[in-house]
C-alpha cells in the first residue's frame, strides 16, 4: 500500500481581479509545497467554468502523503501560507483525495 501514489485536488474558485495575486502567490509558495520531496505542485484550469481550477498535489507514495499532512497541521510556515491562500480563493476549497489502485 505505501507505494501507492496519493492525489490531492483542490477544485477552487479564482475571481478575475485575484487572478494575478493568486499567481504571484503560487510562484512563490510551491517551492515551499514541493520542499520535503516527493510531492509536485501543479495548477489546472477548467475550461468550461471560468474562475474554476484544480490545484493538485501529488505525493510519490502514502508516507510522503502523511508527512506533509503532519507538515500542514504543525508547522507555521505552512500554517501561514495557507491562511493567506484561503484568503484568496472566492469560497472555500472542494478537497478530494485519490489513491493509485491496482486494476489486475
């Protein structure tokens, strides 16, 4: 089970006028995000819903999820980026988690 590969999708809501506040945001917090290793930040925009984006965090494997579960609840840096990405967001986020199954 450990090397299953965890997803993480934040489906958000982005109003036009924090679009590039949002950005700068990003360029300057995924560095932070992805700092353990074994995770990888990206944004996806949903074409059909303007405003609408997933942002996805993929851990390489379970403990690596877990860690940076630990990491968001304890450390203030952490604590103190996302508080000010919740502050930017139009509504709170939509959190869905998927693991990699076998299909065999």
């Amino acid at each position: 089970m450990d090397s299953a590969r965890v997803v993480l999708d934040l489906e958000i809501g982005i109003s036009e006028q924090r679009l590039a506040d949002f950005s700068a945001f990003l360029r300057r917090a995924v560095p932070s995000y992805e700092e353990p290793g074994g995770i990888r930040v990206t944004l996806l925009r949903d074409d059909q819903r303007p405003g609408r984006y997933i942002e996805r965090v993929e851990y390489v494997d379970e403990s690596a999820f877990e860690l940076d579960q630990r990491r968001v609840a304890e450390d203030e840096h952490m604590k103190a980026l996302l508080a000010e990405w919740r502050g930017l967001l139009r509504e709170p986020p939509v959190v869905r988690v998927y693991r990699s199954t076998n299909f065999a």
